[in-house]
C-alpha cells in the first residue's frame, strides 16, 4: 500500500548526469539506506521522491499512485532536514500540528496527536517551548515528531543524524529504529555514514555517480560487495589481482587463492576482495589443511587500539594489505616479522568489475 | 594607542554633530540675523505654524514619503523573493539592473526624469515625484529584504511544502514572518530615502507642488530665516528618530527572540 | 504490519484536489513585474530619452523642426571655459574622496579595534545618523558654522577678540568641507564592515613575525580595508561629481561646477540637448575613472579587488 517504486529514474544538471536511470523498489514498512559519497546522487533521489525535483524521465509510485506530476504538498510525505528546519516563530507543539492543521485537524484532536507525538520521541511536556531552547538533539527529535504526526506514506530522512556528536548520534540511531518499528513508516534514509547504514536499514543501497550499484539487506551487501567501490565504500578491504588459473587466482608470486563464487576463465585477469578482519595470522606458520588460503606477508606496522589490533603487512606479490585482530591473548606480532595469513575462500570474493 | 584612538572618535563625532548642533540652537536664538549673544526664544517656532508654504511642504514630503514606503516595500520585496528562491534566468543581470537608480547620480536621473516625463506627457508634479521617489527606493528595498531572505534557510518552506503547504501557504505562515523585520527595515529605509530626497523632487516639482527640501533650497537662495532652521530641526529629528527605531527593530535577533 | 502507535489522520493534504498549477516562470514574472516595469518607466526609459535628446540641435519645443547633430558633445571644444569647469569639478571630487578617505579609514579602524560591544554598537549609530538625515540641512547648517560671524568667528573671538574674520564660506574649501561631512559616513561604514573581519590572531601573528605597526598598517590593514576603501570610494565620487546643491549653497559664486552648468541647461537656459549631452559626457568620465582605477587596483593586488 505505501510502497515506492522508483522506474528509470534520470536527472541531469545541466552536462552533468547525477542520476542515470534508476529503478528500484522500497518495499512496505521497510527501512532503506541510501549510503554513498557526496555527488553520487544520494540526496538527488530522495528529493525526487520527496518531489522537490522532478526527474528528466522516469516515474515516481508511492502506494501504487503515480506522484511523478504531483507537488511535494500533495504527496502525502514525511521529511525530516539535515538541519531539522525547525520553524523559529513557532512553539515546538505549533511546530508538530502543522502538518495537521493542513489536513484539517485543529483544536483537541490536533492536541491529543501533538502531545502522542512528543511521548513518542520522548519529549513529553516540552511544546510550549521555542526551539531555540531545545538542544540539537532534542531539536531532532521535534523534527522528527512533526514528520511522523501526519502518518506520511513514506518517512525521508536527509542525514538527520549529521549534525550531531558521536554519542548522540548513537543514541538517536536507536530511538529513530525504534520509531520507524513503532509505526511501520517506509523509510528512506540518506546517509554518508556506513556504520549507520549498516545498523539501522533493512536494506542498503550503495550510490556511485548517479547509480545503485548494489542494493540488498546490510550483511549481504557487507560480505558480498560486487564491485570494488562497494567493497571500499562499505568498511575496509584488501584487494588481491591476478590471473585465472583453474578455477582459483594466482598472484605474481605464483600463490594460489581459492574463491567461493567462481572466477572468469582461465586466463582472464581478476581481483577479489578480502575483509581485514577474515584475515587471520598463522605465525606457527603450522601446515594448513588446504581448504584454506594462505599468503605469507612481512608486519610493517602495528597500532595498537586497546582492544582491537591493526597490522598492515607487505604480501609477497608486494600487495598492501590490512589485518584487525582482536587482543584475545595480549600477544602482538612483532612489526618486521614474516608471517602467513589465512582465511576461508567464502570470504574471498570475486569482484565483477576486476581489471 | 587605545586612548588616541577614543580621542580621534571624539573628534570625528563633533565634525559630525557640529554644524547641526550650531542650526539647532539658532533655531531658538531670538535674533534674525543669527546675532550674539544667544537669546532664547521660540518665536521661530511660533513664526513657522504660520508659514502655511512651508507646512504644506512637510505635509506633502511625508505624504509622498509615506506611499512610496509602501509601494516600493511592497514591489521590492515580490523582487527579491523572485530573486532569491525562483530559478530566474538572467539573475545577475536583473541584480545589476538595480545599481543605477543608486549609481548613477541624482541630477543626471532627475534631469532624465523631467526630459522624459515632459516628453511623454506624465508632466511633474507629486505623481511624478512619486515615481521618482519609488524608483530610487526599490533598489534599497529589495537590497535589505533579500539580505533577510539569505538569512532565512529555504530549508523552512520546504519543511512546510513537505507538511501539506502550497508554496503561497509556506510563504505567509513561515517565511513573511521571519522576514517581517527586515519588510519593516526596508519600509523605514524606503521613507527615510524619499524624506531625504532633494535633487529628483527639485526636478519634478511644480510652483503649487513642492517638497520640503525642495521648499528650504528656495528659502535659502532668496535668503533664508530662522524658520528653516526651526523646520529643518523637526525634519532632523524626525528621521533620527525613525532610524533609532530602524536600528532598535533590524538588529539581529530582535528583541522579539529576547525573552 | 507493525501496530500503528497514532491515530491516522485523514489521508492527504487538502493541495491534492487543487489541480491547476500556473508555470513556475508565470509566478516568477508577475513577483518581477512591479520592480523592473517600475525602474522601466522611471529610470531606463528616461536616460534613454535624453540620450536622443543629447543629439538633438534644440529642446523640441514649438515648431522648429528636430535635426541630429554632435555639436552638444563637441562643447568642450567650442566652449572652452567648460574644460575649467570640468577640472574644477574633478578636483573637488578628488579631495573630497581623498580626505573621506583617509579621514574614514582611521575612524573606521579605530571603531573595531578600540572599541567593543555596546559602546561600539552605540558609536556605529551615532556616527551613521547624521548620513539620515536630510543633506539639504547639512549643507545649510555649515553656512552658520563659516559665515562672517558665524560659529567659527565666535569661537576665535571668545579665545582672542581682536582677531579678524576666519569664516570660510563661499569658498572652495568650505565646498569640499560640507561635502566631506554629507559622505564621512559612508567611508566610516564601507571600511569599518572591511575592517570588522579582521582576526585579532592576524595582528597578532604579525607582531609575533616582527612587524612594526607600521607595517601591519600598510601590509596588512590597509591591504584588507581595499574593498571598503574602494565601495567607499565609489560612493562617494559618484555623487560628489553629479552634486549641484552643496556648491551653490556653501560656494556661492565661486561653485560653478559641472553638476551647476548642466542644472542650468534644465531649469535656466533651457538648453536640454546641452544638458543631456554634459551629462553623458559627465557618465563617461566617471565610467572611464573607474575603470582605470580598478584596472590599476587589479594590477596591484593580483586580481584580488
């Protein structure tokens, strides 16, 4: 019913492309990150369905109704600002009714919603006051009741969580969670945090130049990146190229990788990415079993975070690589040591745009 | 350093006040002819309520001060939310066609003015003085509101369109008032610009038809008397005063957000 | 389907129905409309207007049939005493911007670095009134300070009471006095905005670098001021170069300038072609002032004014 279906969505500012057909689909009561750098067209697409821009081409659906030719007034949305755009003249109860006042609903109805409201972004009895008065936090949490109130059909929300510090930002991500949970908003969120992304969708969509180019649930799209910018985009990853031999990549040093999905034929170049964490260092250097990968590498640094470790090591086809250990035994492998890594070959991962 | 530099202020501000101080009291010294020693009196006063010329003029200064307010705050400021939140092709050039009216100086304006106005019929007199006086005023009003407008996030209509309100709705329930100190800056600016303004009127008034200003210059070519000085210390403190209340209303933040 | 934790209101904002949208340009063009039709009719049309007049041979007045002819700009040729004129004007121009100038920048810089808070604040308006206040006044109130006997006399006689006479009206200087008093402000306000910017660390990194207040004057100061120097400036040569009633009230006979000979064309000779055409030359000077000037600006700061 209030599902939104995006269909070969394309905008151009100018010579400039920043969306190129775009088609996706946002499904009912689900909570959609729309994560990539600046330019990528983020914050393009949300306005577009938001409908302060009009695509060059393309349909926008909300719930099943073509909206593409309807103004933003119209369309029955939610949004919540970067900047929460609190109106400075009014009370934050004034504030969150005004929504319902354009719908008609004033006086003790308008009254009983607003103060609902507030209860639920935990901000009950503070209505008569001016947002001037409220911290950033709470700021955000006005915003967000005054988003809500109306019962959009769809909730977008514009890096709402950006302007705040780390703590808070943590816990907004919670409660914002458990808002979108409590009344089964679709939501859409813009985010250039992937840590967020990560914590708080269902769904992820990686945006590069004005494309998707990989949508699915966080831990799909964290442990299968299909290309190499969603690989780097989302965390940290090492990149491992060489040629196909028989089904696994041999480096220039001649090691063999084994990969879960299949490589290209043989003979075709070909890079996999590798998280530093599926990493593992065998320093007894003690025979392997064969099902797993192994590449002897040289330590060049250790940074030391307390409970977590960072090695970045040299491997012997002289690839930079990056390793995060846990500090579960308080041993640290000595910076200038050589020493062999291994992982499983299902956390070594082809990568479709390799070259 | 600090002390000189007070001192140097000072100095400045007597420049500055001196001459008009000097005007000010002579409008209440007794003698005709500015003699001394100063004699207090109030007849200039008393001789100036039955100077129906010179009142007439100051009833038709504020009068066309008074529409010109209105008329250019209110076109200045439909210019300068076109300027500032519509994708207007030509921008730059419809913000450089404002500077002349300020730039180029007032006789060449003025005498342009009369040549054209007596050229199409428009003729002088107040009609004429008040499109003169508009014109000249535009400029600043659209100036001081689209200044205000930058200081209003355009991010506060969209909130409101995204809340059910058509762009006319978001405009009058968030944007206008925000934006109200800054109309009001520029309505005072608007009246002390046409308050102030001799060289255009002095161009487009008639015999029957005059401004104050344009009233004391003739006074004070055929020889003047105490009487412009009593007027012309109405007249000044009367703008001061409107633009006390100006700096009072258009400082940043207002008083409004005090509480 | 998650349990709706609010009532749900009713479904759609009332702008749904309300189908006909005008185009974007038809809303843009009507809000436009008033100011531009406005500065249209009263100022582009205008000077437009007495360009044609400027080439005509005669006010077209009566019968006498209109010819085209460039005799109006050849005036300074065939009239040479306007040549005097002319000089005249610039040079009062001149002074009067130059003694702004430097008058403007040191009240300026004293404003924001010896002052702070309220006393500031209260400063900038006293310093700002005068300027809002009717200039006719202005002008009219130094007459009483210059005169013979005015205030001038009267304070010299009160320290020494045999002394003559030092009242300067009717002079020159005393024209360039009252027009420096009407466009002080203007250079206060231009250079005090320039100046209010500066970071105290700046100075103070200039002083940790050595330098001598001499040099954070002219290297550093003065350099950043430019910008207000030159709106400042701008401000008020324009004017001063157009202005007709500060010389004939402060200079009597002494102030003919350019701004006197072309009110004359209008409301004594009645020669407005020659009106016209003094005043477009008098536009070009300006322009072709300016543009030298801020070429040679340009030159000096490396493209930064």
């Amino acid at each position: 019913m209030t599902n939104v279906d995006i269909t070969s969505v394309a905008k151009t500012y100018g010579q400039t492309p920043v969306l190129a057909d775009i088609t996706t689909h946002f499904a009912e009561g689900s909570f959609t990150s729309l994560l990539g750098p600046s330019g990528s067209g983020k914050t393009t697409l949300l306005r577009i369905v938001a409908g302060f821009i009009t695509p060059d081409s393309g349909k926008v659906a909300i719930g099943g109704a073509d909206v593409t030719d309807t103004p933003v007034y119209a369309r029955n949305i939610g949004m919540v600002f970067q900047s929460y755009a609190l109106f400075p003249h009014m009370t934050v109860a004034q504030n969150v009714a005004f929504g319902l006042a354009r719908r008609g609903i004033r006086g003790a109805e308008a009254r009983k919603l607003v103060d609902r409201a507030l209860e639920m972004v935990r901000l009950p009895g503070f209505g008569e006051r001016r947002p001037k008065q409220l911290s950033g936090g709470q700021q955000q949490r006005v915003a967000l009741a005054r988003a809500v109130v109306i019962q959009p059909s769809v909730l977008l929300l514009d890096e709402p969580l950006s302007a705040l510090d780390r703590r808070l930002r943590q816990e907004m991500q919670v409660e914002l969670k458990r808002i979108q949970r409590e009344t089964g908003l679709t939501t859409i969120f813009v985010t250039h945090d992937q840590e967020e992304a990560l914590a708080l969708s269902d769904k992820v969509a990686i945006l590069d130049r004005g494309r998707i180019v990989q949508m699915g649930p966080p831990a799909e799209v964290y442990e299968q990146p299909k290309t190499r910018f969603a690989a780097e985009f989302l965390g940290d990853t090492n990149f491992l190229k060489g040629t196909v031999v028989d089904g696994a990549l041999r480096l220039s040093d001649g090691t063999l990788i084994r990969t879960g999905a299949p490589l290209p034929a043989t003979g075709a170049a070909a890079m996999v990415a590798v998280r530093p964490e599926k990493m593992r260092i065998d320093a007894a250097g003690k025979a392997g079993d064969g099902a797993e990968n192994r590449l002897s590498a040289r330590i060049d640094h250790v940074i030391y975070a307390g409970p977590a470790l960072t090695y970045a090591l040299t491997a012997s086809d002289s690839t930079a690589l990056k390793i995060f250990a846990q500090n579960s035994t308080g041993a640290i492998h000595a910076e200038g040591s050589d020493v062999s890594l291994v992982w499983q070959p299902a956390h070594t991962i082809p990568m479709e745009d390799a070259a | 350093m600090t002390a000189l530099a007070r001192f140097y202020l000072l100095a400045i501000l007597v420049f500055l006040y001196l001459p008009i101080v000097v005007m000010m009291a002579m409008g209440f010294n007794e003698s005709a002819l500015y003699e001394l020693p100063f004699r207090f009196s109030t007849r200039w006063y008393e001789a100036l309520s039955g100077n129906g010329q010179l009142i007439s003029a100051g009833v038709n200064s504020v009068v066309i001060a008074l529409i010109t307010a209105v008329i250019a705050t209110l076109a200045g400021t439909m210019a300068a939310v076109a300027l500032d939140r519509h994708a207007v092709r030509g921008r730059t050039l419809l913000q450089l066609l404002l500077l002349p009216p300020i730039a180029i100086p007032w006789l060449i304006t003025g005498t342009a003015m009369l040549v054209f106005f007596f050229w199409t019929g428009i003729g002088r007199g107040m009609h004429a003085l008040l499109i003169g006086h508009v014109a000249l005023a535009i400029p600043y009003v659209v100036l001081v509101v689209g200044t205000g407008l930058k200081t209003i996030r355009s991010d506060l209509e969209e909130a409101a369109v995204s809340l059910g309100s058509t762009p006319l709705h978001a405009f009058f329930a968030v944007t206008l008032p925000l934006l109200a100190p800054s109309i009001l800056g520029a309505a005072l600016f608007a009246f002390a610009v046409s308050l102030d303004q001799f060289v255009i009127s002095y161009f487009l008034s008639t015999p029957g038809f005059a401004t104050l200003p344009v009233q004391i210059y003739s006074a004070i070519r055929k020889g003047f008397t105490p009487e412009i000085n009593a007027i012309s210390t109405i007249l000044l403190l009367g703008s001061m005063s409107v633009i006390v209340v100006f700096a009072i209303f258009a400082r940043p933040g207002g008083s409004r957000d005090k509480r | 389907m998650p349990a709706d934790t609010l009532a749900r209101p009713a479904a759609s904002p009332p702008g749904a129905a309300a189908g006909h949208r005008l185009p974007s340009w038809f809303s843009t063009a009507a809000l436009l409309l008033p100011t531009y039709g406005w500065l249209l009719i009263a100022i582009f049309l205008p000077l437009c207007t007495m360009l044609a007049f400027s080439f005509m041979n005669a006010t077209p007045m009566g019968r006498a049939p209109v010819v085209f002819t460039l005799k109006h700009y050849k005036a300074f040729v065939t009239q040479p005493y306007l040549v005097g004129i002319a000089w005249d004007s610039l040079v009062i121009g001149f002074w009067t911007t130059f003694l702004c100038a430097v008058l403007g920048f040191f009240a300026a810089l004293a404003l924001a670095r010896a002052t702070a808070g309220r006393a500031r604040e209260t400063l900038l308006i006293l310093i700002l009134l005068p300027f809002w206040t009717n200039g006719l006044v202005r002008v009219f109130s130094w007459t009483m300070v210059l005169r013979e006997g005015g205030f001038l006399d009267v304070l010299l006689h009160s320290v020494w009471p045999g002394a003559g006479s030092i009242g300067f009206l009717y002079t020159r200087p005393a024209i360039v006095l009252g027009l420096v008093h009407g466009y002080l402000p203007y250079m206060i306000l231009t250079c005090y905005i320039a100046l209010v910017t500066i970071d105290d660390a700046i100075i103070e990194a200039a002083q940790s670098l050595g330098a001598r207040w001499w040099t954070i004057l002219t290297r550093v100061l003065l350099p950043m001021a430019l910008p207000g120097l030159t709106t400042g400036a701008i401000l008020t040569f324009v004017p001063v170069i157009g202005s007709f009633m500060e010389p004939r009230i402060l200079g009597g006979r002494v102030g003919v300038t350019m701004g006197t000979v072309i009110e004359d064309q209008f409301t004594q000779a009645f020669n407005w072609p020659l009106g016209a055409a003094l005043s477009f030359t008098m536009l070009a000077v300006i322009l072709a002032i300016f543009a030298t000037f801020s070429g040679v600006l340009r030159r000096s700061t490396g493209g930064m004014a």
